[in-house]
C-alpha cells in the first residue's frame, strides 16, 4: 500500500479557491508527489507504534470542499464563552467565515484573517511562509495538508506589534451526508519584538464525522512572546490530525497549552526548533480520553543552539477503555551548550480497561546542560478517596474532585478566566460521565 | 447513640478486635487507650468504614442504624466524623472547595438545601472564629504541604463545620509540640456539647489533660479491659499499661 490510498482525500474538488498562484501550485505538486511516494504509516514505524491509521482509512474521506453558508450568528452562540473579548475568526470545516468572525478593531502592524483572503489581497504574503517553518520534506499527513490546503487562519505581526486581546480561532466542523475531511493550514507569525495570545478551539456541532488534518505554522521573532493555548473538545466521531511547527528565535518565549478532550481518533505531532540563543518553550497538555477514544501525542524538541529552555508537561486521565500515546523527544546537539530541558508525563488511569503507552526520550550529546525527564502511570489512592468519602462525598464526586485536582496543574495555565472555567467544566462532565470500570 | 456489641474485626488473617462492647450516650467524651497494638486505631478505621477490615461478628449501631451496613459517606451523612491520625493530602484539590463539597453533601443527604457560595463563606468565617483560627489554611490544597499542626487544626476546622453527632479523634495528639496540641485541645473543647459525643483515641494521657473525658477505656489485645472515670488515666499514667494488662511495656 502506498501513501497514495489517501489520494481521495485530495480531490477532485468542486472549487480550488487557491488556484492560479504559481508558487502555491510548485509546493502543492511536491506535496503530491511525496504522498504518493510515502507508504501508508505501520505500527512497524516508531513513529506509529502505537497507533493504527486502519479506522482513518476506513472511513474514505473526502474534501470537505462544499462552503457552509446556512450557519447564522445565533447557531454559534453556544459555542462562545462569555468573558472571552477576542479577536475572533471562525473557521467551519476549515473555511474562513466573515460573517461568523468578528476580528475588532487591530492596531498598526497586525494583520489576521483567513488564508484564502489574505492571498487574494496580496498574493505573495504568504510565499515564503507556506512550508516556511514546517519544511519542504513532510510526513504524510503534512504533505496531504500542503496538498490539500484551501484555507485557515493567518496572523501576521510586524516588528513591536503588540495584541492585547487574545486571538480566538473557532473551528467548527459539522457532519456531512459523505464524511469529509478539511486541511486548513494556519501560518502564525511574529516579527521580532511581537507579542499575542491566541486561542485555538476545535469544536463540533452535533456528533458529527469528519476529519480534520491541520497543519500550523508559527514563527516568533527575536524577544517575540505568543502564548497559546489548544482546546480539542471534539465529537465522539471526529479524527483530528494536527502537526504544530515552531520556529523561535533569540530570546523569545513560547508558552503553549494543549489540552485534548474529545475525538474518537486524534493525533498530534508538535516540533520545536530555535533559531535563536535565549529562546524559551513551554508546552503543558491535558488530554482525556475514555471509551473508543485515541489520543496520541508526540513532541519532538530539538535543541541545536545553546542557552535555550524547553519544559514539555504533560498529564494524562483515562477512563473505560480509552488509550493515550505520549512520545516526546527531546534532543540536544553537541554545541547547545547551557541547555536546559525537563520533560514530564503523568498518568491516572481509572479503570483497568484504560491504557497509555509512554516514552519520554532525552538524546543529550553536550555535557553542560541541566535536562531531566519523568513518567508516571498511577491510579487514584484508596487513601485519598477514602478521605473525601469520609467527609460525606460520595464516591463518584470524590473521584471527579481528585481527577480535577490532578489536572488542576494544566487546567490553571489558561487565561482568561471563563475559558479556564469553560474547560475545567467539560473535563468535569466527561468525568461525571466516565464508567468507574 | 452509638452501640457496639461484641466486635470482631480481621486485618487480613489476623483477628486485632476480639470482642469489643462499648456504650456511648449523647454529649459524653469517651477515651480508649490502650498500648500500642491494641487495636485502637482499628476499632477507629472500622466505626468510619475504612477498607480493609473485615468484620468477622458483633454489631455496631449508631443513631438506631447499623454502622456496618453503611458506606463511608452516608456514615459521614448520619453525624459521625473521624479526625484523622494521619490526615491524607489532597493535591490540586482547594480545601475551600472541598470543606464547601463535604458540607453540601451532609445537607443533601439530610434534605436541606445546599449553601451558595456566600452563605457559606459567611459559616466558614463564623466557625474560624469560635476556633480562633485564621483562614491561611483554606486558600491552599487540602492538607497539601500543611505542617503535623496545621494538619490536625484542619482536621477541628472540618469538625466544626460539619458539625457532627459523634467525633472520632484518632490519635489526634501524636506529632503535635505542646502548643499545637493546646490549640487543637481548644478547638475540640469549644466543640463539645451536650448532643455531641466523642470518642478521644489516644496512647497518652496526656491529651487528656486538656481534652477531660467523662469515661476512660482501656482496650488492650482488641478488648476493653478495664473502665472508669478519668482517674483511671492518671493511674495509667503513673502506672503504665501493664498494671493491667499484666505486661511489661517497653517504654
């Protein structure tokens, strides 16, 4: 089998909203080419060990290619959070929609919209970031996004740009008649000095199937500062595919939250590279997962200059018969001297059905670096529980108060405060919903 | 109030309770002491309904239910609390939130209507007050990098929010310096009344000289031995255990 089986995800399409830019049409063609030639991942691979693409397949998507117009203001107001002023771009099915998004007042030097739009009013904006921090030589998955991209968010500071409202991405995905896959490629990026917050949200309406495989694309420039922060509260149908590049340069600081709640299949491939001495990353995850759930993380951080901080924390809670795959790599070069580096994973699992498979990896070839990295697959303490139930709390509270107390540490991170109380109240419904077996 | 009747309790293969009575009536203060490995703590764990310990024969009936029945919650909903030894931490769980949780599911259970967040604020600074304590404790995890005092003064704090028929103090004085163990005595002494019973669990006398029972039990080989006023504690004290246990005790 090759690559090629997901061909279909592909086209043809109905409309190519991207068609006639010569520069788009080169990546694009390599991108095929490299789908075909690449096999179909295996559990024989690493990087695949413990996940099978056997359910994706089976689900013959196409492109989600027909544009959602019949969604009003009033069919998304669920969706927002109260206390959230944002800059707002709503995404449905990997299509940038004017109408839903409301983008504010931006100050000098700030552009944001959808991909599609921003091309069209300046063709070559883009011409250098399209693959500009992921790289031309992709992985599956990547390469049918570069493929297969027709739109998504685009956010562009210029030097000394600063946002003070957070940057809010929408993406909702509704079920159609033929399940569909949308490819939105966002590209983020922060010239030197720039400074943003944004938050992503995947959402769906109604449990619907579908597949979303996005890429994004961030660049921070020297000093630069973006904090973000990921929400996956999908349906119980959705497969969710997103590889996240970053590229930071000197002295600047990235702070990001990726937190995964829903799904029946969600993978996500994060790489950090520093193009700058003094950099900082932070990547902190929360991820639930129960019954016919997947969730599979992997992190690959390269440290190949010197003086530059990662810390990578993840938490995990699995319940019924859910599965989880944490695979984070962290690498530091000969020459990246003053490395500082810890990695972290921990585990509840709540019933016996439940698994996670997880290898934090540290490949340290300098010799003044301060690294660490840590696992842990535990499970309630009877002695805790018994506590709380001594108190009058009934078991599945108690439970539900120490699983939220376990996550507390990520949940804590998110800003502003509705979104953190949005969040924490879903992880507490699925809690209140997970099977104690 | 609180009935046991011939109680036999197992841990794993090992019988530590071998027939234990006691008779508790609204309002009295009752300590059982007792050498190490009498089964004190046991006779605590097994009121509260800790797992693992089986009860092999006797009864205990509380409030006309039977004890043994029930699940740690709802004895937690009939009145009965257990200040802890060895308080567990909570990690990541606020004590405000939890304090908040505890009471709110004593009043569901009993028909009354849950405290918002204000109305029980309010409880909580009312309650701070008649313990004098200060409200540091509440903003940080339950238990969570608390000191050995710390520990045991959250442990009245939830006493006196709870408001319990019948307080289990088990072992309350151990790992407490002379003064962490006056404001824990305190805490406890303003908590008495004539509807609330306790049962003061401890190896020494001298959490007795603050906390004065009205009855002083001692339990050794997982019976009660002898029983009296709270001059038989003084005797225990000058005298050791085994006067009456009729063993040497290793001091």
């Amino acid at each position: 089998m090759s690559g090629g089986e997901f061909d279909r995800w592909l086209g043809p399409r109905s409309e190519d909203g991207l068609a006639g830019l010569d520069w788009l049409e080169t990546k694009r063609a390599a991108a095929r080419s490299q789908v075909r030639d690449q096999g179909i991942p295996t559990t024989k691979q690493e990087a695949w060990r413990y996940t099978s693409v056997k359910r994706l397949m089976e689900q013959g998507f196409v492109p989600a290619d027909e544009p959602i117009t019949a969604l009003e203001p009033e069919d998304i107001e669920e969706v927002l959070i109260p206390g959230v002023v944002s800059h707002r771009v709503v995404l449905v099915n990997g299509r940038f929609l004017p109408g839903l998004s409301e983008l504010g007042e931006l100050p000098p030097g700030v552009r944001i919209g959808g991909l599609q739009q921003i091309l069209k009013s300046d063709p070559d904006a883009l011409r250098d970031r399209v693959n500009g921090v992921a790289g031309d030589d992709q992985s599956l998955f990547a390469a049918l996004n570069t493929a297969g991209m027709d739109d998504g968010l685009v956010i562009l500071l210029d030097r000394g740009a600063v946002l003070t409202q957070p940057v809010e991405l929408i993406h909702l995905s509704v079920g159609m008649d033929e399940p569909r896959v949308a490819q939105p490629r966002h590209i983020v990026s922060l010239d030197d000095g720039a400074q943003a917050t944004l938050i992503e949200r995947y959402l769906s309406l109604g449990e619907s199937l579908y597949c979303t495989n996005s890429v994004m694309e961030i660049s921070v420039g020297r000093d630069g500062v973006l904090k973000h922060q990921r929400i996956q509260d999908e349906s119980p149908y959705a497969f969710h595919i997103t590889g996240l590049y970053l590229s930071l340069g000197q002295g600047s600081r990235y702070a990001g939250v990726n937190v995964g709640l829903g799904g029946a299949w969600a993978r996500t491939d994060c790489r950090v590279r520093f193009a700058g001495e003094h950099a900082e990353c932070d990547l902190q995850g929360l991820y639930l997962a129960g019954d016919r759930q997947l969730l599979d993380y992997h992190l690959d951080v390269d440290h190949r200059l010197p003086q530059c901080t990662s810390r990578e924390n993840f938490k995990g809670i699995l319940y019924g018969k859910g599965r989880a795959v944490f695979d984070g790599r962290v690498y530091v070069a000969k020459d990246a001297q003053k490395t500082d580096a810890a990695m972290s994973n921990r585990n509840l699992l709540l019933s016996d059905g439940a698994e996670v498979d997880t290898k934090p990896q540290l490949e340290i070839n300098a010799d003044d670096v301060k690294c660490s990295h840590g696992t842990t697959v535990g499970q309630l303490e009877p002695e805790m529980l018994f506590y709380l139930r001594s108190r009058g709390i009934n078991a599945p509270l108690a439970r539900r108060m120490l699983c939220l107390g376990f996550a507390g540490e990520i949940l804590d991170v998110l800003e502003p405060e509705p979104l953190r109380e949005r969040v924490a109240d879903q992880v507490g419904q699925r809690l209140e919903q997970a099977p104690l077996a | 109030m609180l009935s046991v009747k011939g109680l036999k309790a197992n841990v794993g293969d090992k019988e530590i309770l071998k027939g234990l009575d006691l008779e508790i009536g609204p309002g009295e203060v009752h300590a059982i002491m007792g050498p190490n490995g009498s089964g004190k703590s046991t006779f605590a764990h097994v009121l509260s309904g800790r797992e693992g310990y089986e009860v092999t024969e006797g009864s205990v009936i509380f409030e006309g239910r039977d004890l043994l029945e029930l699940e740690p919650e709802e004895r937690a909903h009939l009145g009965l609390f257990l200040a802890f030894q060895y308080p567990v931490e909570l990690p990541g769980v606020n004590n405000t939130y939890f304090l908040k949780a505890a009471l709110n599911s004593i009043r569901k259970s009993r028909g009354e209507t849950e405290l918002d967040a204000i109305s029980f604020l309010r409880l909580m600074k009312e309650k701070l007050k008649v313990l004098h304590l200060d409200d540091s404790l509440l903003k940080r995890p339950v238990n969570f990098g608390f000191s050995g005092g710390e520990k045991k003064r959250n442990e009245i704090f939830q006493m006196a929010l709870l408001e319990p028929k019948l307080a289990i103090l088990d072992e309350t004085d151990s790992g407490l310096d002379i003064d962490a163990l006056r404001i824990v005595a305190d805490g406890v002494n303003a908590l008495r009344s004539p509807e609330r019973s306790m049962i003061v669990v401890t190896h020494y006398q001298r959490l007795l000289d603050y906390i004065q029972p009205d009855y002083v039990h001692v339990l050794a080989r997982g019976r009660i031995i002898r029983s009296g006023g709270k001059d038989l504690a003084l005797e225990l004290e000058k005298r050791g255990y085994g006067w009456i246990t009729g063993e040497e005790e290793a001091a």
